[in-house]
C-alpha cells in the first residue's frame, strides 16, 4: 500500500487559515455552509497543488 506524504507545514497554515475564516464567517455570516466548505475545499487544492509543484 502507497503511504501518502503529508507536509505538516502545510497542514498547520490550513489549520489556522480555516479557523480563522471561519471565526469570521460566524461573526458576519458572509458564506452559508454550502460556501465554506467550498472554500475549504479550494484551499487544500490549492495548497496541495503548490505542494505537487515543488
């Protein structure tokens, strides 16, 4: 079985990235669920493509 590499760099600056964003979104109510999670979505892609280009 292929194990998976996880850069524990990269999972941290998500953590905050997503935690703050959503300590704001429940403050302003700005994005309803369906948009968070789209947009939590976009940033792991974005982060793990960043990630494929090294």
């Amino acid at each position: 079985m292929e194990q998976i590499k996880v850069n524990p760099k990269a999972v941290e600056r998500l953590k905050r990235k997503i935690i703050l964003q959503e300590n704001q979104n429940l403050k302003t109510k700005a994005m309803s669920d369906q948009q968070m999670v789209a947009w939590i979505k976009k940033q792991i892609e974005e982060e793990a493509q960043c990630y494929l280009n090294q």
